[in-house]
C-alpha cells in the first residue's frame, strides 16, 4: 500500500484503479491475518508453558519438607510465600494496670446549648 498511500479520489478513480486498490488492500488483510495467526499460536504456547511451570512450582512447594537440608540455616519454603504457621511469640512487654492512673475530668464550668436546640 506504499504507492497507494496518497488520497485516491473513489468517485473519478478508473476501474482498474478500482481493481488495483482493492487487490492491494486483500493482500493487506491476508498479511495480517496471517500475522494474527502466528500470535494467537505463539500465545496459546506460552499460555500452555506457563501452565506448566505453575503446576512444576506447585509439586515443587508441595515436595518441600519445610527443613533446610543438612541442618543448614535458612528460610523454609517458596520465597514469597507466607509462613502456614504463625510462630509463637512471647506475650506484650508491658502489663495491664490494675486501676488507672489517668487524671480525672474535671467540673464543667458552663453548658454550652447549640442554635438549634434552643
């Protein structure tokens, strides 16, 4: 479509002028169908493959025991992956106070009655 790029007045255009651009634009669409083709079987392969490494992921979670090997230190599982078990952790540093020391309201000095309650 290079050399059909300029304007082509439809209405004075001859009949083979016709003929040409219509010959030219259904290479076109056979071009991009075909290209089209080719994506959507390139995207059902990489869909196909990432099905597959989440299944290899899965069995590998699933296959963990949780311990590192050979008594080395190290995290336990997928990095990423939210511990199954919370560990226990030691009570609150502080203590309850058994009454409150907090100060106490004091008198109000004046009541103060909003404008539309009056």
């Amino acid at each position: 479509m290079g050399e059909n790029a300029r304007m082509l007045d439809l209405y004075g255009a001859t009949g083979d002028e016709l003929i040409v651009l219509v010959m030219a634009q259904q290479t076109a669409l056979a071009d991009r169908d075909r290209r089209v083709a080719a994506m959507e079987a390139e995207i059902a392969a990489l869909h196909a493959t990432v099905a597959q490494l989440n299944a290899r992921i899965g069995d590998l979670v699933g296959a963990g025991s949780g311990e590192p090997p050979d008594g080395a230190v190290g995290p336990r599982g997928m990095p990423g992956l939210k511990p199954t078990q919370v560990a226990d952790r030691p009570p609150w540093g502080w203590a309850r106070r058994v009454h409150s020391v907090a100060r106490r309201r004091a008198i109000p000095t004046t009541r103060e009655v909003h404008a539309l309650a009056r």
